[in-house]
C-alpha cells in the first residue's frame, strides 16, 4: 500500500566542481584507480519507512561506474542492498545524477547510516563536496557488503552521494539552510554532528520538519569563487528538493572578506545595495515558490591579519557589512531573522568574534557557538 505522504529530502551535501575557477586548491583527494570501496558516513535528519538514494555525477564529463553498494543503519540493519533500476550497480552519465531505487526500510530519525559503494573502474575526481566535517574512508578491494573497515584512505571530502530522500510516517516537511563555511560547519570538530544545523535538526525532529545543510565553504552570495555562489545554485539546492517549505540563508560574507585578498586580488567589495539586490532576487524565487524564508546576519570579520589572511577585514568592509546587517534585521522583508552577529560578537569590540564562541580562526564558531545559534532560531523560520 502507497504511503499518502509526500516524500521529503533528510539529508544534502551539495555537488561542487572539483577543480577549475570555482575551486582553485589542490582537491587533497587520493586517486581512485579501481578495485576499491568508498565507505561514508552519514546522520539523516527525519526518519521514515522507506528512503533513496540520489549520486551525484554533475560536473564529471564522462559516465562513472559505481558498482555494487550495501547501507548499513547503526543498530538495526546491515548490508542492506541498494539497486538501481533493479540492478545491483549502475553508470551515472556525465553531467548528471542518477537515483536508486526505492529502499523499504523503518528509520527512526536522526539515524546513522554508512553507505559502502565498489568503484570497479578508476574514477576522475571532478565533483565532490570539499569540508565535509567528515572522514570517509577508501579502501582497497570490493568490501561493499562488510561492515567492518579495512586499512584505507581517509578523504575529508565527500564523493558520490548527493542527498537522501525519505518516505516519511506522517506529513513533513523540509527545512534548507544554504549558505557559506559558516553554514558548511567549518570550526567544528570532525566526525561530529555539532552544526547548529546538526543541532536545529534535532530540535525540529518533532515538528515533523527535516533540516538539510546546503552549505559549502568558501561561498558567496553573488558569484562562483570557491563553490557555487548561493545564487547559482539556490534553484537547485533549495527550490528543487522535496518536501522543501522554507528555508534559511546565511550568505554575504565572502562577498565582503575575499575582496582584493590573494584569493581575488582584482576582486572589489561589493555595495551593501549589490549584496541586498541579491538577497532580494532569493527573496522573489523563494516566493514563487510559497517557501518561506529567514537570513541570519553576517558575523563579525575581525581585524587584519587575524583570520591568517591579509586583508580579509578592513573599515570599508566593515561599514559594508553593518548596513547589510542593518537591512536584515529592519526591513521586514524575512519571514524571520536569526541575528548571528549580535549573538556571537564581543560586546566591548563589535567587529570581533567572542572569545567564547571562537574556534580558534578568529572568524568561525566552536561548538558553544553553533549551540548558541541553534538554540536562538525562532519557531517562526517554520511557521508562517
């Protein structure tokens, strides 16, 4: 019998390209030259009675072959079989993605699950999302069906698996936080689920809503640099995922910061009416849409030098940023505001970050922040 509910997505990491202008760093990733398992671990958000699987193929520019792959749920199952189109592995065409088929499974919420895939045939790294905040691990040989490890690779990056969708008990709903690093969770502890998204899945697991990170490091709001700008891809990462009903944007503040640094030495700081203009244009494809939306103000740059890069912080840039903060906050334009900035700021030094809240880069959160900012976000980024 077919569930009367909407199928919702619990669980994103969003494609990027590899290499080229939108990633311009070594991908740090070791070669995948056939003959190996990819073992990845993952926490969903909302649980459900059956989920799928989507790979993501985006921006390699030949078929790639993955092979075999078996889940496992912490505590409840083992080796359970993933197939496509019946078949046990599957081709995912260049420039696409490909979803698995429907897999029948009752998953509490908030459940881990370690994804095993056998790559027969050497893969070319060409999209991935880099800052996963957790290790994966690549192995040697076809280990796709054991749960234990082996001796492999560790890759800080995630390959292959894009999100997961779910076929939830009751009517739900998706939550999208898109955004930058400060999203991403850079300043968290590996291996953990210390996000504030991490943490507002949690806190929003009752209201049948499941929270996604949309997050990639480096990010800007108005155009491609390292990642996709939020603007690129917000059709993509917010707008066409299922079950999506609002969603959350923290974005703007590499616009600002990596303007004239060594990473765009020609580039210039933005207006805070260009910033604006591109919040506005979310704002009207979010609307067309009946997604509510909520920004989150942008926190403090710090002095020169004290992020460890040259002039990521400046009083011009400052200024730019207090007034895009001002907008937020005052124009009434949001379903809701979540104001980072007033939370996390030295009240004696407002273009400072809390020693309290520091991580240790002067710029992004500890886990005490991430707390701090989760717990503050208001039931309203969910109800109109």
């Amino acid at each position: 019998m077919s569930s009367p509910f909407h199928p919702v997505c619990t669980w994103l990491s969003t494609s990027q390209p590899a290499s080229g202008e939108t990633f311009p760093f070594p991908a740090d990733i070791p070669a995948i030259t056939g003959n190996q398992t990819l073992r990845q671990t993952f926490r969903i958000s909302l649980g459900g009675r059956k989920l799928r699987l989507v790979f993501s193929n985006r921006y390699g520019t030949q078929p790639l072959v993955a092979g075999e792959s078996y889940l496992s749920v912490s505590g409840l199952y083992s080796a359970v079989p993933v197939t496509f189109g019946g078949q046990p592995g599957a081709v995912i065409p260049a420039g696409d993605i490909l979803r698995s088929d429907e897999i029948p499974l009752h998953i509490p919420s908030l459940s881990v699950i370690t994804l095993r895939t056998f790559l027969p045939e050497p893969v070319p790294l060409n999209t991935f999302h880099w800052d996963a905040r957790h290790f994966s691990l690549l192995e040697p040989g076809n280990r796709a069906a054991r749960k234990e490890d082996a001796d492999g690779q560790f890759l800080s990056s995630r390959l292959l698996l894009e999100s997961v969708l779910i076929q939830p008990e009751q009517e739900a709903a998706t939550l999208v936080v898109i955004g930058d690093s400060m999203v991403d969770g850079n300043g968290v502890e590996m291996d953990t689920y210390g996000r504030w998204t991490d943490l507002l899945a949690e806190r929003f697991i009752d209201e049948n809503i499941a929270v996604v990170n949309a997050g990639q490091s480096g990010s800007r709001l108005l155009k491609n640099t390292i990642g996709i700008s939020t603007l690129s891809r917000f059709e993509r990462d917010v707008l066409q995922q299922p079950g999506v009903t609002a969603c959350i944007v923290q974005a703007g503040l590499n616009d600002i910061g990596l303007a004239g640094t060594a990473l765009d030495p020609a580039g210039s700081v933005p207006s805070a009416a260009d910033v604006i203009t591109g919040y506005r244009q979310l704002l009207t494809m979010a609307r067309e849409k009946d997604i509510r939306m909520t920004a989150v103000t942008l926190v403090p740059l710090r002095g020169t030098g004290e992020y460890g890069m040259a002039d990521f912080y400046s009083a011009e840039k400052e200024a730019v940023r207090q007034e895009i903060n001002h907008w937020i906050r005052t124009s009434g334009e949001f379903y809701a505001v979540i104001d980072s900035d007033l939370l996390v700021r030295n009240p004696d030094c407002p273009q400072q970050l809390s020693a309290q809240y520091d991580s240790g880069d002067h710029l992004h959160l500890n886990h005490k922040g991430h707390q701090r900012v989760a717990q503050s976000v208001p039931q309203a980024v969910i109800r109109a």
